[in-house]
C-alpha cells in the first residue's frame, strides 16, 4: 500500500508495512529493496515505526464505568481493557480495574 507521503530522504511515495507477526506498523521507502543473496537492504534506508496508539472504545467498563481500550498486544491479538488498568512493572502485576 502506497502512501501520499514522500520519503524525507529522496522524495520517493513511503510505503506502509504491518508485520504481521506482531501487528506493528512501519513506513518504508518504496525505493528500499532488501537483497536476499547479500542479506543487506539497498537503496534508500529510511524507516518510520508507527506507535499502535490504544483505540478508546464506546464501551464502559462493567465494574467501574471507566471507558475500555482496545490494545494490540506484541503477538497482534486485540483485547479490551478498562483504562484504568495498568501494568506495574516493579511488582510485576496489573494495578487498577482487571
Ligand atoms: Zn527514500
Ligand atoms: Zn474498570
């Protein structure tokens, strides 16, 4: 899928890539080709990772009435979650509504 937006760097149409390993979104110069026999990409080297922003739903929490985001996990899956839940990485375990 080709872009409206141009490369910053040689002004070539920027073409959006989702791994679908992950689900994560990338912009690619539509001049960079990767070659297999030299393992090494050629032409154009520029590169923009798209964030996955958290989409807020129009769904309420059940148990606190707190809207719920859908996230895109590293694996790609989708689940819903109340926006007051977060992770807390000392201890480890998620804090908030579950
Ligand atoms: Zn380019
Ligand atoms: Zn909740």
């Amino acid at each position: 899928m080709f872009m409206e937006e141009k490369c910053p760097k040689c002004g070539a149409p920027l073409a959006e890539i989702s791994e679908t390993a992950t689900g994560r979104k990338l912009q690619r110069c539509s001049k960079n080709i990767w070659n297999k026999e030299t393992r090494q990409s050629e032409g154009c080297d520029y590169v923009k990772w798209l964030a996955i922003e958290p989409k807020t739903l129009d769904e309420k929490c059940p148990k606190c009435g707190a809207p719920l985001v859908l996230n895109v996990t590293r694996l790609g899956k989708k689940m819903k979650k109340c926006s007051t839940n977060v992770w807390n990485k000392e201890t480890k375990k998620a804090e908030g509504c579950d």
